[in-house]
C-alpha cells in the first residue's frame, strides 16, 4: 500500500488502478491458498474412508482365509479319525479271520502302515496347507500396507500444493512490483 501511496504523486488513476490491482491480487492469493488446503482436507478424509475400507477388507479377507483353514483342518482330522477307524476295523477283521500266526502279522503290520501313510500324507497336506495360510495372510497385510502407503503420499501431496504464507506474500509483492512496473 506504501507504493500506492507514492502513485498518488502519478496521479489518482494510476493509484486507483494500482491499489485495485493490488487488492486482487492479495484476494486471489489467499483463495488460491485457502482453495489448496480445501483441496488437501478434502484428500485427508477421503484417505481417512479409504483406509477404514482397506482396514475392513483387510480383515474380512483374514477372517475368510482364517475359515478356509479351520474348514480344513477340521476335514482333515476327521478324515485321520475315519482312517483310524476303518483300520481299527480292518484289524479286527484279520483277527476274526482266524488266519495262521506269521500271516496275521504281517496283514496286521500291513494295515497298520498303510494307515501311519495315510495320516502321515493328511498331516504332510495339513501343515503344507498351513504355511500357505501363514503367507496369504502375509499377503493380506503387505496389500493392507501398501494401501495405506498410497493414501499417505495422496494425502502429502496434496498439503505439499498448498503455498506457505511466506510463499503467498512473496507472490503478492512479486505481483505488486510487476504492476507498479506496468503503471510506471
């Protein structure tokens, strides 16, 4: 304003022309800067909705693969109980046959191996299953992450386009002289 005193010497057209150029210019700027940081909120709480919903199928998709393998295990203990069983009954069968002494035991050791194998190869199946779980939930928190991450730099960009105040001021005394140089 110093300078568009110093204008009314000029004459008061200039000054008027200068002191309105300098209004807007003041004005323009500080709505540029309140429409950044309008911008930047408006960005942080889209990042706040947007990082509840990675959090909600983050822990949906847990919760599923968590099912997938109690579902699993479940199956394959019955399946070693019902193997159990039909050996139990298979033994008892060998016995009832009333077979000759070395031929029962080596039909019931037979028996017995072939259902170790078997609950052996469910119990192989069964912690291979496992350590696949153990990753698809690594999985699961690496994509939560990475989410998260995006959002985080969506929402520093957006506060990094807002121009501090001494930026806003330099830009209005940039603007002031180069008008000051036009009326001149």
């Amino acid at each position: 304003m110093c300078v568009g005193a110093a204008l009314l010497g000029a004459g008061t057209t200039a000054a008027t022309a200068f002191n309105i150029g300098l209004g807007l210019t003041v004005a323009n700027a500080f709505v540029g800067r309140a429409a950044a940081k309008s911008r930047a909120d408006q960005t942080y709480n889209q990042a706040l909705i947007a990082n509840k919903s990675a959090e909600d199928d983050k822990r949906r998709k847990q919760q599923a693969l968590a099912e997938q393998k109690r579902a699993k295990e479940v199956q394959s203990y019955q399946n070693i109980f019902a193997r159990n069983i039909e050996a139990l009954q298979a033994n008892r069968a060998i016995i009832a046959s009333e077979r000759a002494g070395t031929t029962i035991g080596l039909l019931l050791m037979d028996n017995e191996r072939q259902a170790a194998n078997y609950r052996e190869s469910i119990n192989q199946s069964l912690e291979s299953f496992r350590r696949q779980y153990d990753l698809n939930i690594f999985q699961t928190e690496a994509e939560f992450e990475n989410r998260r991450n995006d959002l985080q730099s969506n929402i520093n960009q957006a506060y990094n386009q807002i121009p501090t105040l001494g930026q806003t001021l330099l830009n209005i005394g940039t603007g002031a002289l180069n008008q000051y140089a036009l009326l001149s």
